[in-house]
C-alpha cells in the first residue's frame, strides 16, 4: 500500500525539501500552496497525512486544521511551526493535530514524525480487526465493561506505532499493566521495556539514571553508567510518576521527546536513540499544568495517546471478572483448590468501594484464598478495607493510598491469629517456602516456625 501526503507550505524551498524527503520514503506525496487549496485537496479523504505549516498566506493554519478534523477525521495532520509559536502549536494539538515540528527542524526528525504519523493512521485503513484482543488475550488484563473494551481495542490499535501514551488513573487501577501491555502488543516486544519511577529516585539523580553520565561527571561517579533511555534503546521506556518530575528534569524529557536525543551528564557528546516513550501518572496533570507545575509543550508530548483508567468503583460490573482471574491464579500459585466465591461473598465484594481499586481487591482475593476452607471463598474469609499483607510500611506521599489501614464500613477485624497465619503464609511465599530464612525473616525460631506451619495448618 502506496501511503500518500499533502505538504501545505507557501514558501515554495519548504515545499520542495519536504515533498523530496517524503518521495524518497516512498510516500506519494502532492503540494498545496494555501489553505484554500489544502482544504479543497485533503476533502477528498485521498491523503493519510497532511503536513500542514502553521502560517499561511489566506488562513491561519489551525481553522485549516479545524477543517479537514471535521470532515476527514481520519486524516493525520502534522504541523509545522515557528519556534516562537509554540503556544500555537500546542493550540493546534488541542485541535487535533497528531503533532508538530518546531522549525527549524532536522530532515531526520521530519522523518520520524511523519512515518510515525502513518504507523498511527494505519490502523484506519487496515483489514477487519482480529476477533480477540490481544491486549486481553494475551496480557492478562481483564475488563468487560464498555470503558475497558474500549481501552483494549484502542491499545491495540495503538500498540504497534511508536506513539507516545499518557495513562492517567488512580494507584492500583492497571497503569503499569496496561503500559507492559503497549510494550507487549508492538513490534518492540523482544526489545527491552525499562521501567523508572520518576517519584522514587531523588531529585538529583534523575537526570544520571535516565540520560547517564560519564566518570567524574559528580563525587560519586566513578564509572560511565549508561542511562534508562540508552538501556532502552529499540525498545520502550516507561516514566511513572511522571507528575514528580521536577521542572529542570521536564524541559530535558522534553528535548528527548522532541528530538530523541540527550547528552550524559559530565559529556557534550549527544546520543541519539530509538525509544518509544510510556508514561503514567495518578495526578491530574492537566490541572497542575493549569496551575503552571508541568510543562504544557512536555504535556502534549507525552499525551499524544491519553487513556484514561476509570477507578474500580466506576466499573464495578468487572469485579467479578477480576475475581475469578486472581482466584484461579492464587489457587495456582500458592497450591489451593479454590475455585469460586459464595454469592454472599461476592455481593459483598460488589458493595464495596475498592479505594486502592484493582490492587486492593486482588490482594483480598490473594487472602480470601488463603483462608478459605474448602473450595468455595465464604463472606468469612474476606476482610474487606484491610491494609493488604504485603502492603510496604508507608503507602508513600502521592496520595489515592486509599488502600492503607482504612476500616470503612462492612469491614470485619481480624484476630491476631488470622493477621499471624497471613503474615507467615505471605513470609514463606516471598522465600519461596525457604523455612531456615523466613525463620530468621519472623524472628522466630524454626522449630516455632515449624509448629505454627502446623497449627495453623499452612499448604505450601
Ligand atoms: N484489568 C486488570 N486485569 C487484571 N489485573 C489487573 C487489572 N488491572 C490491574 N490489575 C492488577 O492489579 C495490580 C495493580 O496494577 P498496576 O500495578 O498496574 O496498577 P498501577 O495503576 O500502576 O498502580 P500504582 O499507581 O499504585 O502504581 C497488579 O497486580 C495488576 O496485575
Ligand atoms: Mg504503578
């Protein structure tokens, strides 16, 4: 398939050097000289991409780019601006626009945008979808609910291009899940997927973990260290928390965005590399970029694909989808025969907010299975609104740790026994039943350890 282009430019040097790159990719590519005549070519819906300069002589670019969004919506349209019209640009993203270049640009990067323009539009044109998902089929993620169906089928669609995905949602609703799922559903799936927490390394580091940097760049750097975007080269890497981003380290994420390119700290030489960038955030990035705390340019980067991850309460209807996925898989797992929940039970599992949503109910479930007696999980065995057993001793700062130690309503305590048997069964997992070390783990001795295996009569 002959993919085709419409370069919209009035200068006609800037015409020619577009049309002669994009020919030389292969592309059928026709000129338009104004906004009348892009307009009137592009609504014919021939053309995948347009590539649309942000001035022109009879129009300004975004009521063009208005235009063909309203009656040619498949059509992908880049912009092309002045650096000094930025804040245009990001208008124009708003718009619609796949995205944009600042001139002046480097050929290669035109390059890039545009083939990566049509890797996006492709799925537009492309043969009828294969009936599973694969986001669903093959990644273990589950959701029945229209909102989830909808965010699968589009993940699939969005999976093999190399376009940048924002996830937003609360903790434990499936960011990490679902960007391993973009990274596992592309071409780049045997390429490496680098995951950094943005939140979790300090401040002055971030920017040697991501880019690295060159011995003797600062006191501690004794060797060369590659950074997470190096280690990720062909591959994906994924940016969580990116909201903790200090303003210093976005205007650098922005650059590699842009470019894909940086420097290692302490080394002006500048590495290039082929990365596909995930990022995910629990915070209403749009509203800290209202209050001016994240870069709007970087925002509109990184959310060239926004999904949306609604809360589990918002979608209840699948819960008991989810429950039977971690049912069968901690059945497995920690080698019990559970099978199903109690209709009581599962009323009760309905009822309930799930403030740490996805997570929080899988870790009730992973318990439920623990405690349960036979092969059906009882209303008894499920403690509802508990801290999770393996819940890390501070749930962090950033906020939706709902999860956390809130006894709300319908919650049933549980005795010291219960908390201790819990607590071993979650020990002996993590030592992968090493009795000697999770001895030493409990501090306990392993006779003791031993005899309450016993008492509380603990599978392994
Ligand atoms: N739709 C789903 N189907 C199956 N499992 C899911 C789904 N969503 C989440 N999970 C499971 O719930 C747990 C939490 O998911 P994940 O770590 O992706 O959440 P998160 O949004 O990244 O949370 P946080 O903001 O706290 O980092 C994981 O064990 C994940 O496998
Ligand atoms: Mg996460």
């Amino acid at each position: 398939m002959v993919y085709r282009v419409l370069v919209v430019d009035d200068e006609p040097n800037m015409r020619a050097v577009l049309s002669d790159v994009l020919t030389e990719e292969g592309y059928e590519v026709a000129v338009a000289r104004d906004g009348a005549e892009c307009i009137a070519r592009a609504a014919s819906g021939d053309f995948h991409v347009v590539v649309l300069d942000l001035k022109l002589p009879d129009a300004s670019g975004i009521d063009v780019l208005r235009e063909i969004r309203a009656h040619t919506p498949e059509t992908v349209v880049i912009m092309i601006t002045a650096y000094s019209s930025v804040d245009t640009a990001i208008e124009a993203m708003k718009c619609g626009a796949y995205d944009y270049i600042t001139k002046p640009f480097k050929i290669d990067n035109f390059r890039m945008v545009v083939k990566s323009a049509l890797e996006l539009g492709a799925p537009f044109s492309r043969a009828p979808r294969r009936q599973a998902l694969r986001v669903e089929s093959e990644f273990g993620m589950v959701g029945s609910t229209p909102e989830m169906q909808r965010i699968f089928r589009m993940i699939d669609d969005i999976a093999p291009t190399n376009a940048t995905v924002l996830i937003y949602g609360e903790s434990g609703t499936g960011k990490e899940l679902l960007a391993r799922a973009v990274h596992n559903c592309s071409h780049r799936a045997d390429k490496p997927f680098v995951k950094v927490n943005c939140a979790a390394v300090p401040e002055n580091l971030l920017e040697s973990e991501l880019f690295g940097h060159e011995r003797g760049a600062f006191t501690s750097a004794v060797a060369r260290r590659l950074g997470r975007f190096e280690v990720a080269d062909t591959g994906t890497v994924f940016l969580d928390e990116i909201g903790e981003m200090s303003p210093a380290m976005q205007a650098k994420l922005l650059r590699v965005t842009q470019e894909k390119e940086f420097e290692r700290v302490g080394s002006s030489q500048t590495i290039r590399v082929d990365v596909r960038i995930v990022a995910a955030t629990n915070q209403d990035l749009k509203e800290r970029v209202a209050r001016g705390e994240f870069r709007e340019d970087l925002y509109y980067r990184l959310s060239v694909i926004p999904v949306y991850l609604p809360p589990l309460r918002e979608r209840k209807a699948d819960i008991p989808l989810l429950v039977n996925k971690f049912i069968a898989y901690y059945s497995e797992t920690l080698g019990r025969k559970v099978t199903q929940v109690s209709e009581d039970g599962m009323r009760m599992l309905m009822d309930y907010d799930w403030p740490g949503n996805v997570r929080e109910l899988e870790n009730c479930i992973e318990r439920a299975v623990i405690f349960a007696k036979g092969s059906v999980i009882e209303e008894d065995n499920l403690y509802i609104g508990l801290p999770a057993i393996n819940a890390p001793a501070s749930s962090g700062t950033h906020g939706n740790g709902g999860e956390a130690g809130q006894a709300g309503p319908g919650v049933r305590p549980m005795s010291i026994r219960e908390v201790e048997k819990a607590h071993i069964v979650q020990v002996l997992r993590e030592t992968h039943s090493n009795r000697t070390l999770a001895a030493r783990i409990l501090q306990i001795s392993r006779r003791t350890l031993l005899n309450k295996i016993k008492e509380y009569g603990i599978a392994e």
